[in-house]
C-alpha cells in the first residue's frame, strides 16, 4: 500500500482515499467509469464559488507555477491565488469551486487550466484573474491529479483509476482517452511531463509508467525501476534526460526516455532522505529543484545526476516549488506559499 501522504492509496472500492500533505485524508467514496466524450459544466446560477479569506494563502497549496512574469498558485477549498510582485504578496482570484485543486498548468502568460477533485478542470485565459469550469464529473468521485498543454489547444490531464483526459479545442471538450494506456489494473496517475526531444511521460502508483513518443497518441508501457508509488516526474535540459520521484526520498533518472534507470542517492545531514518527494521544478539555469515531505528542498546543478539536501527545521511538508524570478524560490504545501532563498532556507536566514 501506497505511503499516505502526497498521493493516492492504493485501496480499492468501496472507497478511494485521496491524501494531500500531512495525511490530510479526503474521503472519495466510490468511483464510476467516465463517459467519452463528455461534457459537463454548471449553469452560471448553480455556481458555488471559492470562500474569499484574508488567510487563503496560508492555507494548504499544492502547486505553483508562472504565468510569463506573474506566480499562480492553487489549492484548498478550491483557493486560486496569483502574485505579481514575486511572491512577496497574493490576491486571491474568483473561481468557481470549492473543491480541492491538485495542479496547475500554463502555456503561455494567459493560458492556464486547474485540475482537482469531482474530476473538474478550470480555465483561465487572463492568467489566472478569472477562471472557468470547463468539466467535472461527479459520478466519478475521483480526483484529476496533474494537467499539461503543448499549446493552447492540444493538452492531458491525469488522475486517480488510471484517468486520462484529453482535449485538442483547449478544453472545450474533453474526451476520456483512459484506453490508450496499457493499464488494466487502474493504477492512479499520478503526474505527466514532457522530456525534451522525446515526448511525453506519466507516472503514479506502484511504480507505474508509461511514455508517449506522439505527444499523447499511443502509449507504451514501461517497466519501472521499483514498485513504489511515484509522485511525480520532470525533464531536464538535456533531451531523453528526466527524473521520477516519490515514496521515501526514491528519486530514479533515466537519459534515455525511460528505458534504464539509475537511482540518485540523497544524503541528508543524518544519512539518506527518507520523505517522500511531491514536487519539481526545472530553473532558467538549468538547476531542477525537488521538494516533498518534511521540508525537504533538493537541488541539482548537473542535470540530476547529484543533488544538495537542505530540510528546513520547520519541517513542513511541501508539494510545489517553481522560482520566484529574483533568484529566490516559491515554496507550496502546508502552511501556504512562501518565498524563501535559492537553497529553500528562510530570507535573511
């Protein structure tokens, strides 16, 4: 059984246990298979939007990434929030839902999509001022776990029971495309990135993997390096060349899109990583930064061959990490978002 944080469990009807940071466990009970196509979106008078709060971004977030120069962030209770002065201060957007939002994804500065639970998708053409709902499925009673575009028509989303969603008119429609993977038992997915040079890649529980050379179209099946849960995936600046990451500090890199693997060992101050590992980030430079449980911030200067280990002493568990356009770092997970130094230590610290 999957570690019960940062992820899905791997437990079965009658329910499916979604956890976010610190074993925050959000009961999903049951689950039905998603028609294809569908189509679905509330009438404007049935909309229930998030709960404005003054203490929005101190609550849980899940992730964080740009939209051109400005930081958006999601997650609990449906809570969007943007920046435009590098994280310093955060206004909270209109959105309409307050279920949890597990991903965030733009493609340009104005075109982004949010994914979470009741297998909803939102949309902003604004980046990230407003937002729409694009699709949910409450039959479903599973969340959409991570999104990705090539361009503002063509995108992926992924998540719980082995779900892919796919679009080519930029969400207008989405279609189940569950079948193009070779996933007979329904692992959950749990993250999707591109490789540079080579396509795509998924990942998620018990070690599951699968790439596309297509962009999406067919998928081959991989066998993993281990059988834990992976939470998490990214390319590097080098083609072929990516990282997985997950239960208890495992961090595997392949440079050949996934066909061998070698494992990165991470040593901490008192012996080897042991938290799980949540969320990356790809640096201007070239640096990739891994954060995940624990407060643990990694860093590699070398394309994820070795990679530095600072825990912060709050120990607060983290989910997201994107920069912060100074030099600085924007931290997501429990607590909020925080700017914190390149390493991941409190500023001034």
């Amino acid at each position: 059984m999957s570690e019960p944080v940062m992820g899905v469990s791997s437990c079965r009807p009658p329910a499916l246990r979604r956890f976010a940071l610190l074993a925050t466990a959000l009961s999903l009970l049951g689950v039905a298979l998603l028609p294809a196509p569908v189509q679905a979106a509330a009438s404007a008078a049935d909309t229930v939007y998030s709960t404005e709060s003054a203490k929005a971004s101190k609550g849980l977030m899940l992730d964080v990434v740009h939209a051109g120069s400005r930081l958006v962030a999601v997650g609990d209770r449906g809570h969007i929030l943007y920046s435009d002065d590098q994280g310093q201060t955060w206004t909270q957007a209109k959105v309409p839902t307050r279920q949890l939002l597990t991903a965030v994804y733009f493609v340009d500065a104005k075109h982004g999509w949010a994914v979470g639970h009741d297998a909803q998708v939102l949309a902003s053409e604004d980046g990230g001022l407003t937002w729409t709902k694009q699709f949910e499925d409450l039959k479903r009673e599973a969340p959409l776990l991570d999104v990705w575009f090539q361009d503002t028509n063509n995108g992926f989303a992924v998540g719980a029971y082995g779900a892919l969603l796919a679009t080519t008119d930029g969400g207008k429609h989405w279609e189940d495309a569950s079948d193009r993977l070779d996933n007979e038992d329904q692992y959950h997915l749990n993250a999707i990135a591109a490789v540079k040079g080579s396509g795509l890649f998924i990942v998620g529980e018990q070690g599951s993997m699968f790439r596309s050379a297509d962009w999406g179209q067919t998928w081959e099946r991989l066998e993993g390096p281990y059988e834990g849960s992976f939470f998490g995936v990214i390319g590097t600046a080098q083609p072929a060349t990516l990282l997985a990451y997950g239960l208890r500090g495992n961090l595997y890199r392949s440079t050949d899109f996934g066909s061998t693997w070698e494992q990165v060992e991470l040593k901490a101050a008192r012996g080897s990583l042991e938290f799980g590992l949540s969320g990356a980030t790809l640096l201007d430079d070239g640096s990739l930064v891994i954060v995940g449980n624990g407060g643990s911030v990694v860093r590699s200067t070398d394309n994820g061959l070795t990679f530095s280990v600072y825990n912060r002493p709050d120990r607060i568990s983290l989910a997201a990490v994107t920069a912060a356009g100074n030099g600085n770092l924007i931290l997501a997970g429990q607590g909020g978002v925080r700017s914190t130094s390149s390493n991941g230590a409190d500023l001034g610290k």
